[in-house]
C-alpha cells in the first residue's frame, strides 16, 4: 500500500526503511514521485489507490485487466486496473 509522503524526518531521509507501529515500512520512489510504503514480504504483487495515482503525475503505463486476489484479511477484491512502473527505495 503506497501513501503520499509527509515531509522526510531526518531518520526517514538517513534509514529509507524503517520499522513503525508493527509494519514495515519504507520511502519509496514510485513512477518518480516519492511517497511511503507498507512492505508486505509475502506479496506476489504492489498496490497503489487510484486516490494516490489521480493526485500525482507518474511516468506509467496503464492497462485495463480483469483479475481477483486476496486480501491478508481473507477478503477478495477484483481488480481491473493496471499501473506499470518503476519503483525504488528512496536514496
């Protein structure tokens, strides 16, 4: 799960990924606009909100695709849009 990035403490500028409130997490660079991350290890895929998409301008490929998956919760959710990008931690 991406979210747009507050701005950087000096922690988060000097150690990109970090360990807060029991996840995870990291400052990540995606379709070159940086934001904070949740690392989820076991994921096969990354997921970005529309929302988060819509407010920013990325460097993408986007695709419509009709696919299913499920959530950590056990929930299913259906898929039908596709962002592809590059996506880096934050240096």
């Amino acid at each position: 799960m991406f979210v747009p990035e507050h701005s950087a403490t000096e922690d988060e500028e000097r150690y990109p990924l970090q360990v807060k409130e029991w996840k995870i997490v990291a400052t990540v660079v995606v379709g070159g606009q940086r934001m904070t991350a949740t690392i989820d290890t076991g994921a096969s895929r990354s997921f970005i909100s529309e929302d988060c998409v819509r407010q920013r301008t990325m460097r993408s490929e986007r695709c419509q695709v009709e696919s299913r998956i499920r959530l950590a919760n056990g929930s299913a959710l259906d898929v039908t849009k596709m962002l592809k990008t590059d996506i880096s931690l934050a240096c």
